[in-house]
DNA sequence: CAACTATTTGGCTACTTAGCCAAGTAACCA
DNA sequence: TGGTTACTTGGCTAAGTAGCCAAATAGTTG
C-alpha cells in the first residue's frame, strides 16, 4: 500500500468515529466535560450497550480517554481542537450540493 | 428528533464524507488544487464507477463542488478549512487508545 | 451524423455496521 | 457473602456501504 494511503487510512479511522449522529452527539457533548456512561445513554436515548459500544470504538480510534472513579466510568474527549473541527463542519454542513465555496 | 440530534446528524453526513480512505484521500489531493475524474482515478486506483460515487457522494455532502468544461469534470474543495481539519487529526491519529490527552 | 472520450447511473454481491437482548464482569454496600 | 449498580461483551438480525461490471448520457471531433 503506497504510503499517503496508509495515512489516509489511519485518519479516516479517526473519522470514522466521529460519522454517526450519536457518536458526534457524544463527542460535542464531551466538549463541556467528562460525563459517565449513564449520562451519556440518557442523552442519546439508546441501549446502554449500544453507547458503550460507540464508546469503545471512540475510544480505540483515539478520539476518547476513559477513566473508571468507583462504578463509574467517565469518558472525555482526547483533544481539544475538535472544536474548531466541528466550527468548520458548521460551515459546510447547511450547503448542499453548491456550485461556489462557503469560504 | 430533539434539535441538538438533528444538528448532529446534519454535521455526521459532512464528517461520513470524508470517513473513507480513498474519499480522505481525495480530499487530501483536492488541497493542491482541483482535479478531473480521471486523474482521481489514478490516485484511487479504483475503478471510476467507484470514484464517481465517491465524488457525488462528497458533493452532496458539501465537502466538494464540482465544475464542467469540455469532456472533463472538475473537482475541488468546498472549504478551505480542511486543512485545520487534517491537522487536528494527525494530532489523534497516531495514538491508540491511550489514558492521557493529546493536546 | 458517427465514433470517441469522460463521466454517471443501475444493478448486483460481498462486506460492514447499528442496534437490541441476554449474559458476563467488576466495584460497592448491607 | 449475596445483592445491587454500572458497564462491557457476545450473538443475532436488519440495514447500509463499497466495489465491480455493464449500460446510459453528454460533449467533441472527424
């Protein structure tokens, strides 16, 4: 595999965790500080081990750290510069199919 | 659908459009300037089927715009902020499921 | 207009992913 | 020790995605 596509494979990863509705809500909500699995459940309204799952797959992508205080397991973000990552989604994500770039 | 959901999958569909490697690595191309389908296509090594679906995929995200002239099409970056996007990401992209931050 | 080139679209198969339920593990408490 | 809470893992099914081939479309050139 030629070298810039092992890169592109690597970065994608870390991508690929951020790709679904639920992963990136858990990520945004990150941003203001750890929260436990509970929490997080709450706050995508699904099953419990589909969150840990996403968890888990965050957290092997690099995008999370956990950290386990008695039962509970908190999570929060690796980096701090998904912030200005997801300020430039903003700009993209309401155009649609355009013919001049947003900036 | 609560409105912080629909936020986040509205920002997801952006994010899924680069959650490839080949499409990641198109991307990474595009930086340097827009190319046509075929020259893509060497890059990919896929078969243009293949790449125009990525690339109509990209478009529809809003990552990409796209611009015919003769028998060519042309593409490039929506946004110039992809760049900043990459470079956080090679922050994490190494790491592996490490317990301290990377930044 | 016919042949040619560049690109897209449709259709198919193989693979991957999301989500739920149920079972397992691990820390805490009575 | 036995129960309870918090979380993870395994197993399954349904849905989504990637890639190829073949056919369709659109601009170009003789």
């Amino acid at each position: 595999m030629p070298a810039n596509k092992t890169v592109s494979s690597k970065r994608a990863a870390v991508i690929k965790a951020l790709a679904h509705p639920s992963r990136l809500l858990i990520a945004e909500a990150l941003m203001d500080g750890e929260m436990c699995v509970c929490d997080l459940k709450d706050l995508v309204g699904a099953d419990m081990s589909t969150v840990s799952k996403h968890l888990s797959l965050m957290r092997q992508a690099g995008v999370l750290v956990s950290d386990k205080r008695g039962l509970n397991i908190y999570y929060r973000l690796a980096c701090d510069c998904l912030g200005d990552f997801l300020r430039c989604l903003d700009l993209l994500a309401p155009k649609k199919a355009t013919t001049k770039p947003c900036c």
